[in-house]
C-alpha cells in the first residue's frame, strides 16, 4: 500500500470518528451552521451558576475553534476575566444547535488580523470598518478577544 492511501484510510477514519483524538467536538448540523450562520448567541455564568441572557454576537468559525470579541464592560468579558470561562452558544438563531464550550481571552495579533479579515468577508458593516476586530483596539484593552473551544458532545 503507498502512503498515500495509508493517508487517506487514516482520514477517513477520523473523518468517521474511529480514531481517538480525531472526532470533531460538535455535531455535523452544528459544524455547517457555524460555517453559514451570520450571528451566535452567547451565554455566560452568573456567580448563581444560572446561565445568563444569551447575547447575539458575530464570530469567526476556524479549526474548530469560535472567536468573537467583546467590550471588556460587558457581562460575557468580566466573567470570562473573572475565571468563569464556561460558555453556552446557540447558533444562527434562539432555536439553532446549542452547546457549551469553555472561553479564554487572548491577545494574539496575527488571530486578531485573520479576524478583521474574515468579518470583512462576513459581515459588509465590517467591510466598511464598523464593529470589525482590530490588533490596535485589542492591545489597548478597548476590545476583549475571545476563544472558545467547545465542550466534546456526549
């Protein structure tokens, strides 16, 4: 067998959820409405432990991995700084694929520019500059963001 195809058996085994470590964290209707979806709603923890109202935000879906941005004034931010970093995210609508993920604040330049970059192709407001992350207001601390990785599925 050459290694190609030993490659692509490997693929498509993880692909299929038979190697460990491989299996994708969400499900497949979730996966394709992150690629589509204009908004998430996101919810935060309140020091209660009840989930607080879910916000709607807009995000960029890469590797897996949702990220968004978030004044560092706003409910979601000061609980993830305050360490309660467990997130619920509904997709595309109040009615879309929810999940919980765990959230952490970053400062990352290069993430943030694929960010811009990606909102601009997403979202024409941002093309036009509005609402669209920029490395300078995050190394300022005018903008919190954010990364969440989420929770396998059970």
């Amino acid at each position: 067998m050459s290694t190609f195809s030993a490659l692509l058996i490997l693929l498509m085994l993880g692909l299929a959820g038979l190697i460990p470590g491989m299996v994708h964290a969400l499900d497949e209707s979730a996966i394709a409405q992150l690629h589509t979806a204009k908004e998430i709603y996101v919810s935060t923890k309140r020091k209660s432990g009840e989930w607080g109202s879910a916000a709607p935000v807009w995000f960029w879906y890469a590797d897996e991995v949702i990220y968004l941005t978030a004044s560092p004034s706003s409910y979601k931010a000061k609980r993830i700084l305050d360490g309660r970093n467990a997130v619920r995210i509904t997709v595309g609508g109040k009615d879309g694929p929810t999940f919980t993920g765990k959230a952490e604040i970053f400062t990352d330049a290069a993430i943030v520019e694929r960010m811009g970059e990606a909102y601009n192709n997403k979202y024409w407001l941002a093309w036009l500059g509005f609402a669209r992350p920029r490395v300078s207001r995050v190394e300022s601390g005018k903008t919190v963001a954010i990364r969440v990785t989420p929770d396998a599925q059970e």
